[in-house]
C-alpha cells in the first residue's frame, strides 16, 4: 500500500517550485471548499490544555485505523484553527477540510468504523470557542487533557522561551502577565475575529485556571459529551489514556504505535519559593474544579 508520504501526488509536490506548490494547495482548497455540502465536520475534537498532551494525543491517534485524516491526507494538519482565527473563511472552509460522507462509507466498510477529528491547546482558553463549535458541530464530542497548573505554567514559560517569543525570566513573566493580558479577554469577546497573541502566549498562570474554561464546555456540551483526564495519566499510562479516548469516541480500543514514548517532557527545577507562591495561587483554583467534576483534587 502506498502511504501519503510517499504517494505519487505528494512526490510530485516535492519537485515544485513553492509557488507552484501555493497554486496547487490553494486549488485543492478551493476544490474542498465548493463540497463542503458533501462533507461532514469532525466528529470529536480535543480542546487542550496547552502543554497538557494535546500534540501527542493527535498524533497518535491518527494512527488508528477508524481515524481518517484531514483533506488532504498528503498534508493532514493538527487544526485549521477555525473557532479562534479563521471564523471570517467561513463554515464551508471548515468542513472543506474533512472527508466527504461517501469518503467515510468507504473507509467504514474497510475498517467499521470512520471517524475525524482536530486538536487545538488554544481552543480550551479562547472564551468563544465552546459556543462557536456547539453551533457548527452540535454532535461532537469535546476531549481535554489538563495538566498539574504549575508544571504547566513553567513548561509554557520554556516553549515560549525556546521559541523566541519570550525573552523575561519566568518569575518576570508572571510579574508581567497581567498587564499583558490586560483587556485582551474583553476585546476577543467584542471584537469576533480577533485573534489575542498575548492571551495565547504569555498567558502563563491564568491559563491553570481551569474551572470556568471546563464549565464553558460543560455548558454548551453537556457533561456526558465531554471528557476531562489528567495529563499525567496519560504520561504515566498512554495506552490506558489513549484506550479511555477511543471508547468515548466510539472506536475500537486498540494499543497505538509509539503511545509509550511519551512521558512529558521534564521541567528544570522552579525556585522553590516561587512554586510555592504558585501552589497557594492555584489552590482555591484546583479545589472549584474538583467540585464542578465531582471528584477529589488533582493536584
């Protein structure tokens, strides 16, 4: 069997000129676009947390064998970004970028089941997401992973860093992070199309802040379309995870190749007193989402 990688039509791309590969790219969306009449959006979507095992959990479960991949399977991407940036494209762009009905019949035949999916960390955080996906995708369901906040916080801190969008010290940066994100919440909510850098960038302790960012989901899902698991569950036992993933989306619970080598990237040692400011910060944060879950505190 021939694999996208090395498909006929994606080894052709390889030999065009980037402009050349724009016309063509841009062709197949246009293409995509026009049938989105004959496209279904995806069937479940995984929300975030930033840092909390999003990037993994996508790209492990495209590799099961129910799970068909964006339009086109040559270039499948993570998200389209559409609740948060894009919503101006408009809808039928959105499902441009999955299979067709007749697509997932096929695909159903072979393998008993055909599902789609996306996975974008941002659209846990963006406060209009939740009820922007309710209204396009009323069926799916919602998956998040969440993480320990303060191992999150830093290891957002290092991703910035490292990507050279963030030059202050993490105890700066957290100093900073209110004037930052001064106002920018208020402006997504009155502005539809306006895409917060700073809220999704340096948004570094509020982003911990789970239980109002879970009860948007809660709220425009209901509860028994949504999934919520620890990102440490899933470092600790991928395929435990990644099975409890499957069965909520309604394929088969099957080992995937690779679940086990993520275990989470390690942290270097925070200033213990500035973890401990952060531990006090989020504990009145921790304990609002254990009793909006029902359940004992995570962290």
């Amino acid at each position: 069997m021939t694999s996208a990688a090395t498909s006929p039509s994606t080894l052709a791309k390889r030999l065009l000129p980037q402009g050349a590969k724009d016309v063509v790219e841009s062709g197949i969306r246009a293409a995509t676009t026009a049938s989105a009449g004959l496209r279904q959006g995806p069937d479940f979507l995984v929300v975030g947390t930033k840092r909390g095992g999003t990037t993994f959990t996508w790209s492990t479960l495209v590799t099961h064998p129910q799970v068909m991949t964006t339009v086109p399977a040559a270039k499948n991407i993570k998200s389209p970004h559409y609740f948060y940036r894009y919503t101006d494209r408009g809808p039928d762009w959105y499902l441009g970028h999955f299979p067709t009905r007749a697509a997932r019949r096929r695909h159903a035949a072979r393998h008993g089941a055909a599902v789609a999916f996306e996975a974008s960390p941002f659209y846990l955080f963006d406060p209009r997401v939740a009820e922007r996906a309710r209204a396009l995708l009323p069926a799916a369901r919602i998956v998040m992973l969440l993480r320990d906040p303060v191992v999150r916080a830093r290891s957002h801190h290092q991703e910035r860093t490292r990507a050279g969008v963030e030059t202050l010290p993490f105890a700066e940066a957290l100093a900073a992070e209110p004037e930052r994100l001064a106002g920018e919440q208020e402006r997504m909510l009155t502005e539809p199309g306006y895409y917060s850098r700073p809220w999704d960038w340096f948004s570094y302790r509020t982003r911990g802040e789970y239980a109002p960012q879970v009860k948007r989901w809660f709220d425009a899902y209901g509860r028994d379309r949504v999934l919520v698991l620890r990102s440490e569950d899933l470092y600790a036992d991928p395929d435990d995870t990644l099975g409890r993933i499957q069965e909520f989306v309604g394929i088969d619970r099957v080992g995937l190749a690779g679940a086990k080598r993520n275990r989470g990237r390690p942290e270097d040692p925070m200033d213990p007193a500035l973890e401990e400011g952060l531990r006090a910060h989020y504990a009145p944060h921790n304990q609002a989402l254990a009793d909006l879950l029902g359940e004992p505190t995570w962290w």
